[in-house]
C-alpha cells in the first residue's frame, strides 16, 4: 500500500493513500481535541463543536444546503468524538474528492456558529445524552471511565452533561476552535482513487490559511488507583451489563502488541477463552467482549458482557478462574499462533474500505505523530512469544488496579466482596 507523507508551509501534514482500482475515496480530517482537552466547565464542548460543523458556513448558509450538495454527490459524510480526537469526513464518487476537499475545508475554516442554530442543537444533543442513558449497554461505560479516573477529563462523559450543553455559548465555540482547531493539531487523509497532484494541490489551496498557532495541550491523566473499587448502577433491566477493567500499557509501548494479544485471546472470535466460557459452557451471555485501548499517556484493557441477572457471582468466578490461569500456566504456542493469525486477518480486514485505510493512518499521525504500516504491525503481532504473554498478564490483570462496574437490578448500597482478591 502506498502511502505519502506531505506537510503544508503551514504545518499542517497530509497523509495520501491512493489506490488505483478502489470504488470510492475518502476525505478525513481529524485534529487533537476530544473531551480529555476540555475543562470542568468546558466537558461536552468538542463534542457540541462537532454538531456545530455541520450547521452552516458564509458560503452554505444551512445544514440543509449542506446535506443537498453531499446527498445529490451520493456521498456520505459523518463526525464523531473521541476522549483525544474529532474527525470529520465525507466518502464517495472518487471523482468528487476535489468537491469533499472544498466542502470539509468550509465548515472547518468558515462555519458561523449561528446562535439560533446553537440553541436548537442543544436540544438535539440533551436528547443524544438521553439515548445513551437509556442503553445500559453504553451506559456502562461511562460509569466504568468515572469510576476508574473520577473526577478529570478522562471520567467525564465525552457528551457532557446536560446543565453543560445549556449553558454554552457561541463565545465559548470561538474560543475553542481558536485554541485546538490550528495547523499543527490537524491531520488530513485522503484514501481511494485520486489524482495525487490534483488532490495535493487542492488541499494545500484550502487549508493553507488554516492558523499556525499552537494547540491547547491536555492534562496529563492522574492514574493512581491503589485499590480495587466496584460500581453499582442500579436500571431496571433484563439483562445486566458488566465491565472490568483494568491499567494497561499506553500508545506505543513496546507491551501494546502484546496486550492486544491477550485480549483476542479472552475476547476476540468465538473461539476465544471467555467467549468459550460464558456463552458456550455456562451458557450466561451473549456478548462477550475484551479490549486494549491504549490512550497517549495511558491504557485501558476492559472486559464486557451482557449477562443473565441472577447468575452474577458463578460469572465473576469464572472470569476470575480465566485470569489466573493466564498468568500462571504456559500458553500454549497452538494458541497463541491462532490469535496471531487471528489479529492480522481482523487488521486487515478492517482496511478494506476507503474511510478505515483515511482513519488507520490519519489517526496514528496524530497520536503518534508517525505511522505503522499493515506490514510492520504484522510483524510486531508475529514477534510475540508465550512467555511475553504470561509476563504482561501478570502486569495487568492486579486486584488492586483492577474496577468492576455493573449495570443491572442490582441494590446500590449492596457491594459485592471483591471478586478479584485472588489475583
């Protein structure tokens, strides 16, 4: 896979990966702002400033003339937020890149922030916070971030709270942009079939303006758990929702390969240990799931799973049982070539499409400031041994850095003894 590297007068960097014979192209914009920038009274701004995009520039007044030209393109285009990034993009036609380049650079460079379509947003975004308060699989996890990190950016829901989304002002969406949406903060990505040239010199025409000024870095995460601590969130639910998580290695650790093993090796597929285990054997889930998730100055490895209400405990033990036996006995090399195998064919799987090739490579950038290739992460993947397995197991899976959060018919003030106090 080609990939080129450029970096506007301005500082801005531009990652191109052209492909010849691919059916659509993307165009990505990220840049470093999710709500670990933010402060207390700020939480839930990046992701508003997201929506705000979206509503209308000097040259597109509205939302509607926004949408008619993307949806007459038959293109798609979308935004999300993140705890370290926020991203815009469009995909579709390849012969509309120049079109998507000069509608993302618009609402980038010169969207108006209305103060009557900011009003009307905040209703559709208290209404978005009501939704996930209304899934108690998403739910989890926002009281699985608080309970674990408290009270900084990192425990505070990407969406904010709702007394935060009103309180908002166009004053606040100017300040900002005007401190995280600079130069050196943004990462473009254009994946699909393009013109390199064309496409460069269009990017470099639209974005060339873009302010040099420094970006508003974030505090550095408190990570100071000693102890092990658990969470009740009492819903009325037929299925109850856990998740446990626990500290593990931060981007570009030479450890993240191999947490990212471990975590095929108890969640990933369906021959999985705990997927085997939980849903095969005892027959209490139906989704089972284990992640690394390593942020810029720490990481996250988490298990999760729907689970039947009244069979809590025999769950817990079994996960409990899992775990010790990862960090006790030999892995066997069988197993571990599988989740191998495994990590690359989902990796690259995961690269079939124009908008996940703009975001593999465009998030790494900015994160990393650099990139891994396909190859490379393959070959780190490949270099993982048993014993390197067992090493980080005992790393991360610790009672006493370890977080329980359980979403269900559950008493709040009943806490359950530690069910980890053996690890």
């Amino acid at each position: 896979m080609k990939v080129i590297e450029k970096t506007l007068p301005n500082g801005l960097r531009v990652v191109m990966v052209p492909q010849a014979d691919a059916a659509t192209a993307t165009v990505l914009i990220l840049v470093g702002a999710g709500s670990k920038y933010e402060t207390k009274r700020e939480n839930g701004l990046s992701h508003f400033l997201e929506h705000m995009f979206f509503k209308g520039t000097t040259l597109r007044p509205t939302a509607k003339i926004i949408s008619e030209q993307l949806d007459n393109l038959g293109a798609v285009s979308n935004a999300f937020t993140s705890h370290e990034y926020t991203g815009y993009y469009v995909k579709g036609n390849p012969k509309h890149t120049e079109t998507f380049i000069d509608v993302l650079s618009d609402i980038y460079l010169h969207s108006l922030f209305s103060e009557k379509e900011i009003e009307k947003e905040k209703g559709v975004i208290i209404e978005e916070i009501n939704m996930y308060e209304d899934m108690p699989q998403h739910k989890v996890w926002d009281v699985l971030f608080a309970t674990m990190y408290g009270d900084q950016p990192v425990g505070w829901p990407i969406s904010g709270t709702k007394e935060h989304v009103r309180n908002f002002s166009r004053k606040d969406f100017l300040r900002y942009q005007k401190e995280h949406y600079t130069s050196s903060n943004t990462v473009i990505t254009i994946a699909g079939a393009f013109d390199e040239k064309k496409i460069f010199a269009a990017i470099k025409k639209q974005f060339g303006t873009v302010a040099m000024t420094d970006a508003k870095d974030k505090k550095k995460v408190r990570d100071t758990q000693k102890a092990f601590q658990q969470k009740v969130f009492h819903r009325k639910t037929d299925q109850a929702h856990l998740a446990l998580g626990f500290r593990s290695p931060a981007l570009g650790h030479k450890d993240g390969p191999t947490a990212s093993l471990l975590a095929t090796m108890l969640g990933g597929g369906m021959s999985a240990r705990l997927f085997q285990e939980l849903r095969e054997e005892l027959g209490v889930a139906y989704y089972v799931r284990a992640e690394h998730d390593p942020f810029t100055d720490h990481g996250m490895f988490t298990i999760s799973a729907g689970i039947t209400t009244n069979r809590l405990t025999e769950v817990l033990d079994c996960i409990v049982a899992v775990l010790q036996d990862l960090k006790n006995n030999p892995i066997n090399k069988e197993e571990l070539t599988k989740i191998q195998e495994y990590s690359v064919g989902m990796m690259r799987l995961g690269l079939e499409s124009s908008d996940s090739i703009a975001g593999f490579y465009g998030s790494q950038l900015l994160l990393k400031k650099g990139y891994k290739t396909p190859e490379q992460l393959t070959k780190e993947y490949l270099s993982v041994t048993p014993e390197d397995l067992k090493r980080v197991a005992k790393k991360i899976f610790v009672s006493t850095s370890a977080t329980l959060v359980l979403v269900g018919p559950f008493d709040e003030k009943k806490l359950i003894e530690n069910p980890l106090k053996n690890l």
